[in-house]
C-alpha cells in the first residue's frame, strides 16, 4: 500500500495494487474509488482530505491472523 499526499490541494492517494483501474466511481463529493476489471479496489483518492480530518497524522496496525476475530471496543 502507499500513501500519497498533495499539499497544493489537499489530496490523499490511498494505492492499494498495481492493478490497471479501469472504473472510477464516486463514493461521495470527496471520495473516488478506482477499479480494476474484476471490480476489485485498486486506489482510492480523498479531496479535502485535511479539511475533512483536521489532521494528516498517519499511523496503522497490523493485526495478526489470531486477532482478526476480535472486535475492540
């Protein structure tokens, strides 16, 4: 996965595979989806997205296969 940010107009890139997108649907006024030719998501990207955030602070979990289960709370 990468991230890809635009500071010259607030735009997040979420690239999830290398796949050709052959589709852009729009999920809401802000939000595109890109998809391949199986309807799988390849990218997604965010307009506004500090606007929409009030931060850009990044961080992720990687959860191991014995937690995928549990719900937190």
């Amino acid at each position: 996965m990468k991230l890809k940010y635009f500071p010259d107009t607030d735009t997040l890139h979420v690239i999830l595979t290398n796949n050709t997108v052959v589709e852009t649907r729009d999920l809401n006024e802000n939000i595109l989806i890109d998809l391949d030719h199986e309807g799988k998501v390849v990218s997604m990207t965010i307009e506004h997205a500090q606007q929409q955030n009030d931060s850009l602070d990044v961080s992720y979990q990687t959860v191991s296969t014995s937690s995928a289960g549990h719900h937190f709370s």
